[in-house]
C-alpha cells in the first residue's frame, strides 16, 4: 500500500451503456495491483447504503449525486482513490462535486447515443424508445454533456483497454499513482 | 501522517447533551495533532451533504445511521480515524453499523437524563417537557442503551479530559494509535 498517497476522483459521466462502469472496473482492477487505495461507487455499489430512496426526478437525481459527492469529498481528502461511474446528467451537480472533492478528474464516456441504443445491455433502450419507460437519460430525459473534462473517451471506437489507458497514463502524468509496467502502457506506445 | 494506520470507528451514543459532539471535538484535535487522518461525524457535518432531507420519526433516524454507517465503513476500511456522535438510539441500527465497519468502537456517553435536561443546552429538553417538541429522545421517545458497549463514559461526573484519556488509552491498547505523550495521558496516572 502507498503510504501517503494523493486522494484523487475519476468522475465518469455518459449515457447508460457508454462503459462507465466496465472502465470503472478495469480501472479499480488496476489501482489496486498498484497498491492504491480505492473505492468504486456506482449505483450498485451506494444504493443499499445510500440513495435506495431515490428515483429518476431531476430532484432525486439531484440528491444522487450530492451524497455520493459528499461520500467522493471525504474519501478524496483522505487518500483514497475514488472511481465514480453514474450517469450524472446535469452539469452544475457534476461541478458541485468538482468544487467539493479533491483531484477531481471528469471523464467523458462519450459513445453516441445510437451507440448506447444498439448494445443496449439492459434492455433499457428499447422500452424507453417505445414509450415505455419515461424519464431515461438521451432518450426523453436530457443530458448536458461536460464542457471541459479532463478527458474525453470514445468507447464507440476504443478498446476496454485504451480507454483505461489514457485514465491512467493521465493519473501518471499529474503523479497521482505510481508509473508501473502494465499491459495497459504497453497498449498505448 | 501516520503511513498505514488501521481504520476505526469510535461511535459515541447518548441522550442530546450528554457531551457527545464535545467528547469527538477534543477527540479530532489531539487525533489530528497526533498524525491521524481522521473525520468527525455528526448532525452538523453531514446534515447538508448527506441527510437533510431527514426528520425523527423512526425511519427516517435509521436512515440517518445508515447512510452515516456506510460512510463510516468505507473511510474505515481505508484506514481514516472516524469519530461519530449521535444519538443513535436504537440499538439494532448501531449493530447494524458494528457488523458493517472496521474496528467499530460503541462509546456509550451515559449521563442521566436529568443531568442533559438540566444542562439543556440547546434549550430543547423545557420544551420537550413542556410538551411542545415530540419525538425527543429520553423524553417522549425511546433510548436504547448500548448493552456491551467498548466504553462507558459518565459525563456527570468525569471532566471533559478524563472522558477524552479513557477513549485515547482505549485506542492506545488496541493499537489503534501511536502511544505519545499528551496532557490527557498525564491526566490519568
């Protein structure tokens, strides 16, 4: 474990099915071979904890993200890495988060919406494109896309592995984790 | 800053004015002085972030510990010093917290009731006993007490010092903390 190391947040924000949790996962994988300290919260991992109250209303998608940045701001300053993967649509609650954490790195899993819609993983897309389901975010609920993140990921056209790659070669050049021979630097020279 | 300090939850419960929040102020500042990374919980810190939407009705009270207990199981588990003080006072909701943190540490701060009412700091316990507040805990709703607590602190009849040595030696023998000279140290030999 690395004694003193900086806190620091990767905030994935994209579409449902953009990748933010597969990269969140891959990512937490590798931090953690690292010898990092490391918390990934997604909606799975705070909702028995945290926000199993919440819906999908701007207000409770609100409240979503105020908690766990609440949660990303303690754990920030006190060293610990942590990997946020949520949709976070609206941008002002997203740079609330930014004012509040430590190292705050907003990535952009930026997949199209037509990319999103075909994997379709859940199934979600196809209900909330037949009416279905309301309130789903690109379909008929908005989202306001970041206008200066650190980073920008097309998971449309980039492997699992380049997409953790740029996250992490970006973590090495502010000194935030350790530069170690990996199969993710490996990928990207 | 202590490199690889092994996590813990001291949890102070108690009726309001039993000296909870004074016991986890004089707690942070000699924990902080002494290198630890460490984070106080109470009411005011995490009411903005975390549970303001949240009264005192019995569900919303398990609420409260419960997004304050998953707070406190990952800073915990990543080696933060937590100091909680609430008045917790139902005893399934601390042992829910118990099973869930590192090294949870139950403080039960046991002044009577007659001691808090007379203190009455925030001028609640009149109007609770005059009728006008309800849901008061110890007067007009439940307080369950810790039945195996690590500690037990009588703030009627202890100084300030005296309370705050019996945590810092307790933490001390577990070895939770670094042993280093301290006024609280001498305040108990």
């Amino acid at each position: 474990m690395i004694a003193n190391q900086d806190g620091f947040v990767v905030w994935l924000t994209g579409l449902s099915g953009a990748g933010k949790t597969t990269i969140a996962q891959a990512l937490e994988a590798e931090l953690s071979r690292r010898g990092s300290r490391v918390e990934r919260l997604d909606g799975d991992t705070v909702r028995e904890g945290l926000t199993r109250d919440l819906g999908f209303s701007k207000e409770d998608r609100d409240k979503n993200i105020e908690r766990v940045g609440f949660v990303a701001k303690l754990l920030s300053r006190n060293g610990v890495a942590v990997l946020a993967a949520f949709i976070s649509p609206y941008r002002a609650a997203r740079d609330r988060v930014r004012a509040e954490t430590t190292n705050f790195i907003e990535v952009y899993v930026a997949a199209p919406l037509e990319t999103c819609a075909a994997r379709d993983i859940k199934g979600l897309y196809a209900k909330a494109l037949a009416g279905q389901i309301t309130g789903f975010t690109g379909v008929n609920d908005p989202y306001e896309p970041p206008l200066n993140p650190e980073l920008v990921l097309h998971t449309e056209r980039e492997t699992l592995d380049e997409s953790v790659s740029q996250i992490l070669r970006y973590l090495e050049d502010r000194l935030l984790i350790p530069q170690v021979e990996s199969k993710y630097v490996a990928a990207n020279q």
